[in-house]
C-alpha cells in the first residue's frame, strides 16, 4: 500500500512511505525497534532506530519551512545509523505498528548516496565499500569468492591489517578457499538489479524531491 500520498510531496517521508508501503507517522516511539536492534549499541550507530524515524515525523511536521525539512533531512541522510544496519529484520519484526524500519534503511542508504549527502565516517566509509565489492563480486561471477572478497576490501578500506589475525583460523576451518568457485552466468542477477534500479526511480514520482548527483 503506498501511504505517501497523506505526506508532504518532495520530503524523504514520502519517499520512504512510497518505497517501504509504511509512513513514518505510524511510529510512536515506542523504542521497540532501538531496543532489539543488535548494532544499536554505545560507539556504533550514532542514532537509534527510533531517532531516526522521529527525524522524518519532524521534517513532516516542518514541511512548511523548507530550511528547517532540509536541515532534518540532511541530519537522518547524513547519520551512520542506515549504514550499520545489518538488515536482520529485528526493528520491522518487532513493530508493533507494522512500521518496515529496516526498508527505512534501505532508502536512507540510496537517497544518501543520489544527494550526495551519505555520511563520511570511517564506519561509513567501509560499510559502503563492502556493499560495492560484494556486489561487484555477484555480478561479475554470480558468487563471491571470500578470499578475493577480504582482499579488494582491504585494498579500498586501506586497513591492511585489521583483523588480520581471523584469516588463518578461516583458512584453518574451510571457510577461505584459495581458489574461486567455478562462475555461474550472471544474467538474471543484472536483470534483478536493474529492475531494481527502474523502481527506485519509480520511489521519486514527478512530484519527487531535489535530484542531487550521488
């Protein structure tokens, strides 16, 4: 069900409401979503769940002051919580108003990324560069091969190091294979994401908001 329609045109609320089928408003604040959420923890996400929701029942409320709904937006695009998601589901299950918390995610990531408005935070910064090695590992082979994947990781991140002492034990117990999988084609993988592509373009409507150069 799209519940965009009783939100203010052009705002991240009604984008969300239209990607999600659940509008912000719904939220009560009940901290549910915080409160099971496993990254929501001291040095981590910077804003809970919840706080980021309530940004978003605030930028509708301040629709009508389009510097004060910028300023709100930037602040939810601009968080790391979105980022840290580990997208298990915790927050939506536990909803009692049906609220899709962690679709909420989803479009903070990509509206971040399309205004150019992502966060800069290290944390930031290597959550995005394992989404996009991880995806360019699926479309290229259809599979991932975890050694190659650790490898170009920490070629982007530039923490050689980190962690480093988990790789032999991995090796150890089968879980990093010094040779890739054999490739799969990779067809209805690009077909998949570029269907998800044309709707995310669907999400922004002819009434959509800013179109920035993420």
């Amino acid at each position: 069900m799209d519940h965009s329609g009783s939100l203010p045109t052009g705002t991240v609320s009604s984008l969300v409401a239209r990607a999600t089928g659940t509008s912000p408003l719904a939220c009560y604040q009940c901290g549910r979503c915080a409160a099971g959420c496993p990254q929501n923890v001291a040095g981590e996400m910077d804003l809970s769940p919840t706080q980021i929701l309530r940004l978003l029942q605030l930028e509708i409320a301040f629709a009508t002051d389009p510097s004060q709904a910028a300023s709100l937006q930037r602040r939810a695009l601009g968080a790391d919580t979105p980022w840290l998601c580990a997208g298990c589901q915790a927050c939506s299950s536990r909803c009692p108003q049906g609220v899709d918390v962690a679709g909420v995610m989803d479009v903070l990531r990509q509206e971040s990324l399309r205004r150019g408005l992502y966060s800069g935070s290290p944390q930031a910064r290597s959550a995005m560069a394992l989404h996009k090695t991880f995806m360019e590992g699926v479309l290229r082979r259809g599979r991932i091969h975890e050694l190659t994947l650790v490898a170009l990781y920490k070629l982007r991140t530039m923490n050689l190091f980190e962690d480093a002492l988990l790789g032999p034990a991995m090796f150890l117990k089968g879980k990093l294979h010094l040779l890739p999988p054999a490739g799969h084609d990779t067809t209805a993988v690009r077909r998949a994401v570029e269907s998800l592509k044309r709707r995310r373009e669907e999400w922004h409507g002819p009434a959509a908001g800013e179109k920035g150069s993420g």
